[in-house]
C-alpha cells in the first residue's frame, strides 16, 4: 500500500516520465503532481479530455451507455499522455495522469507500471 505522494514518486520512476499529477476527475482540481509547469491548467484539461472520452464512447456504444474506461493513451508529436482513472474508497474518483517522452519511454511497460501503482494506491 502506497499513498499519493509515493504514488506519484512511483510514476515519475518509470522510463520515459516527464510529469505526473494526480486529478479530482469531479471538480478537475490537481491533488498533487510532480513536474508539472501549472497543476491547475493542466487538471482542468486533462479532465475535460477524460470527459469527452467519457461522452464519446457513450455516444458511440450500441445502447448508449459508456464502457468503464480502464486508460486513455493520448499521442503528440513529442510525448505520450496516458490517463488513468481510479475510483478511491473515501476521495472519490481520481485521474493519475502520467506523461512520457514519445523517444524514451515504452508504452507498454508504462501502462503496466501505472496499473499496478494504481492499485496499490486504491488498496491504501
């Protein structure tokens, strides 16, 4: 078991991490973050772009409803960004948001890594 400033240490561990930040996906405020330029601009986007996943797949599913979402990888020019949602027993629903070096990092090994930190965080 972990908590969130571990959990984000364990993040920023990964190959390739540039930042990392940790999201109230209800309110879209930063908990807390790791080499981010502006937690604050960054949640409420990170958020929003979660959201229009959200809608989006509830919009295109058979009978309207939205899957449960276990990632959204999102590719740039220059970087990786994979958001993650958790549902946390007291806190409510959170979004860790990982980004990566598009060169240096391995999407792959990546999403494992996020998952498990993920659930150790979730079991805390």
């Amino acid at each position: 078991m972990i908590g969130i400033e571990d959990c984000l240490s364990e993040a920023m561990s990964i190959p390739g991490a540039l930042d990392a930040i940790l999201v109230d996906h209800t309110s879209g405020m930063a908990v807390a973050g790791e080499g981010v330029q502006d937690p604050a601009r960054s949640a409420l986007g990170l958020t929003e772009a979660f959201r229009a996943t959200l809608d989006g797949i509830a919009l295109s599913s058979a009978d309207g409803t939205a899957a449960r979402i276990e990632d959204v990888i999102i590719t740039t020019d220059t970087s990786y960004h994979l958001i993650r949602p958790m549902e946390m027993m007291f806190d409510g629903p959170l979004l860790i948001c990982l980004r990566l070096d598009l060169e240096h990092s391995n999407l792959a090994l990546a999403r494992r890594r996020l998952r498990t930190i993920t659930h150790q965080l979730i079991a805390h």
